[in-house]
C-alpha cells in the first residue's frame, strides 16, 4: 500500500480468497520481483526445499483478484487508514 502499487493475483481453488491470501495458518512470506528474477528464486528455494508459488503481478493502481477488478489500492489503503476512527465515530 505505501508505494500506491495494486496487484493481480489468482488464489488457489478450493480455498477461501481471504484465508489463501491474509490467513496466518501458514508460515509463508511474499516476495516482490521483476519478471527475470522469478526463475532464479524458484530455482534457489528449490534448493533448499521450499514450495514456491507464483500469485500474479505488480500493477499501476488497481486490486485484482481472480480476474475480478476490486478497486483502486488507494481507496483499500484509505479504508484500512481510518477504520479505527469510523468504528469510533458510529
């Protein structure tokens, strides 16, 4: 969110879109790259025996999920910036 990047992911079948992309069930850590490094990573986890998924890709601005547009990551980051005080305003 900070940088003002939105993505395009696609999650896994069978799984709920939210725990396959916020759960804390799993250890697992995102890594952000330019197209040319992503071999070289699989490559490198796969030497040390770490299971490697490709999600998507970094976009201009917008939240897509499963080919479903959900908006302008500036209007995520806005809701998730003042939730606090909206709750506290009701």
């Amino acid at each position: 969110m900070a940088g003002g990047k939105g993505f395009d992911v696609c999650t896994e079948k069978g799984l709920r879109i939210d725990a396959g992309l916020f759960g804390e069930s799993q250890s697992r850590v995102v890594v952000s790259c330019d197209s040319a490094t992503v071999a070289a990573i699989e490559t490198m986890a796969a030497k040390f025996g770490i299971a490697v998924s490709v999600l998507g890709k970094v976009n201009a601005s917008d939240v897509v999920v499963n080919g479903e547009n959900w908006g302008s990551i500036i209007e995520w980051k806005n809701n998730y910036d003042t939730a606090i005080e909206k709750q506290l305003a009701k």
